[in-house]
C-alpha cells in the first residue's frame, strides 16, 4: 500500500498518462503481523507496471508481476 502511495506522490506533476519504467535498484517489500508478531519481508525479483494519469484516475493502473 505504501508503495502505491509512493509512486502515486512521486508522478502527481504528470500531465497526461504516461508509463513508468523501474530502476534496477528499486525494492519492492512489506511489513505485516502475524500472531502479534510484527515482521518486514522483500520480493527479491518483481515487474511493475504503471501508468499514472491525475486528470484521469480511472485510466491509471499499477500492476506488478512478482517471479
């Protein structure tokens, strides 16, 4: 959910929709609890997808393919 937010902030200047290409240095991980036990996880291989459009946000998409 974060990253979602991340990517959401980082491309609101964006004029029309247009796609995004990951850098190889980007990281895609998570926190969560289980059983009260609060743990942080990392995918080690992912490919995201998104198009961001803030005039048209029904067009935007954020898709990530986890391998």
């Amino acid at each position: 959910m974060r990253l979602i937010f991340l990517a959401m902030a980082l491309f609101a200047g964006a004029s029309q929709a247009a796609d995004y290409i990951a850098l190889p240095e980007s990281t895609l991980g998570f926190s969560a609890s289980f059983q009260g036990e609060a743990f942080d996880g990392k995918f080690a291989k992912f490919s995201p997808q998104i198009r961001f459009d803030p005039t048209q946000l029904g067009s935007s998409r954020f898709d990530v393919r986890i391998t």
